[in-house]
C-alpha cells in the first residue's frame, strides 16, 4: 500500500499580522512561525522543510539576518521573500540585488494583491508551483 503523499512543512519568519494571511493563502500546508534567527535554526534542525518564508523590512535588519541563516545551512527547499509593509522611505538597492540573488519568482510583494479570496488563490498557485512533487 502506498503512504500518502506527506503535507509540504512551511517555515515562515512572518510578523503575528501577516500570520494569518499565510494561513490563508497555504491552508493545505503544514505552518510553523517563527519569530526569531534562533527559533529558525532550531526549526531547521528540528525537523523537514519544504519551503521557507521570510518577510522582509527593509529598514531592519533581522529579516536579512534570518535570510543569511537559511542561505547557509546550502539546503535544497525554496526561499521566499515576501514584503507586507510599505517601506518608510524608497527601497533601497538591496531590494533590486535580493530579487536577482533569489530570483523574481521568489519575491511577492503582498502590498500588491488585495487580501482576499481571489488574490490568495494567485498567491497559492506561485507558492505551490515552488514546492517539490
């Protein structure tokens, strides 16, 4: 008899505010947030990951420290980025050199989909076409 297929383990660094947009837009995955650069390794450790998602701010510095940590560890599940909060000042160029490091397929900015049904659905089908079979 065959198993079934095993539910795609999302990690996600995302602010208590986006964490049920990621709810939404992933509801068949299995979600685990994190909060903190250690809480991610320890997660990385503690068991499979499928994708990984990190929100970025760009006038912080701990997203991009939580994005090195997951860059290193040289694993072979995706990495998106996602931007929820409109940036206080222009985006620096380290947006532009992020997109081209990871690849535009790998950045959504949330600020440009409406937070509904619809929208999720997109949202779904780009996160899910990242997954692996």
């Amino acid at each position: 008899m065959t198993p079934p297929p095993a539910v795609p383990r999302v990690l996600a660094t995302v602010s208590p505010d986006i964490q049920r947009r990621v709810r939404a837009i992933l509801p068949e995955c299995e979600l685990r947030f994190v909060a903190s650069g250690t809480q991610l390794v320890r997660a990385l450790d503690e068991a499979r990951c499928d994708m990984v998602i990190v929100e970025m701010h760009f006038d912080e510095s701990t997203a991009m420290a939580a994005l090195r940590l997951v860059l290193l560890r040289e694993e072979s599940f995706p990495i998106v980025c996602v931007r929820s909060v409109p940036p206080a000042r222009p985006a620096p160029p380290a947006l532009g050199a992020l997109r081209m490091a990871l690849g535009a397929a790998n950045f959504i900015d949330l600020l440009q989909y409406p937070d509904d049904e619809a929208a999720n659905a997109r949202l779904r089908a780009v996160l899910e076409g990242l997954l692996p079979d």
